[in-house]
C-alpha cells in the first residue's frame, strides 16, 4: 500500500469515526434524550487529523494508539448493549480498526529508509 493510498484511507476512516462519535451520542442513541456529555468522546480525534491530512508520521503512529481506545469502547458497550447502541458499537470497531490499520501502513510506508 503507498503512503497516499493509506493517507486516504486513515483520513476517511477517522472522519467517519467522528461523524459516528457524534451523531450516535447526540442524535441516533444518545444516553439521555436530547443528547449527552458523550459526544465530546469525538474531541480526541480531532487531534490527529492536521498530521495526517499533512502526512506526517508521528500523527500517524499517535493515530494508531488513539484507534485502540475507541476499539475498546466499541467492544465493550458491543457486548453489554442492546440494539441500537450495539449496532453503532460494530460500526465504531469496524472503523476503530481501519483507522488503526491504515495509520500504520502509513507510518510505515512514510518510514526513511535506513
């Protein structure tokens, strides 16, 4: 996979993993009507994304460890749920782990060659 290609894919699934983030704790299945603090769970992801948007490694690589938190919440709340929340929890897996592959086949496509 090139770093272009990687590129595209940890910026789409990042940004999808934030409109999920966000619609899912505000609208969709929030904890409480009308929305919950929840949501905010959407900020840490915004960290990353000028890196990546910019190609840089580091980013990347934070990118990675960041994914895993969000894989272990969906798993979590995937397995003590009902539906529709464990609908969304599949969805937040599915993207949790392309973004944390992708981050690192863009870590290490962009690596310098030694």
């Amino acid at each position: 996979m090139t770093a272009r290609a990687a590129q595209a894919g940890a910026v789409a699934s990042l940004l999808a993993l934030i409109a999920l983030c966000l619609a899912w704790e505000i609208w969709l299945a929030p904890l409480r009507p009308g929305g919950s603090w929840l949501s905010l769970k959407a900020v840490p992801l915004l960290a990353p994304l000028f890196g990546l948007l910019h190609g840089r490694r580091p980013a990347f690589l934070a990118t990675s460890v960041l994914a895993l938190a969000y894989f272990t919440e969906g798993v979590a709340r995937g397995w003590s749920e009902t539906d529709p929340v464990r609908t969304f929890a599949v969805l937040e897996v599915v993207l949790s782990l392309t973004l944390f592959a992708c981050a690192l086949l863009g870590a290490r496509a962009l690596a310098r060659p030694t």
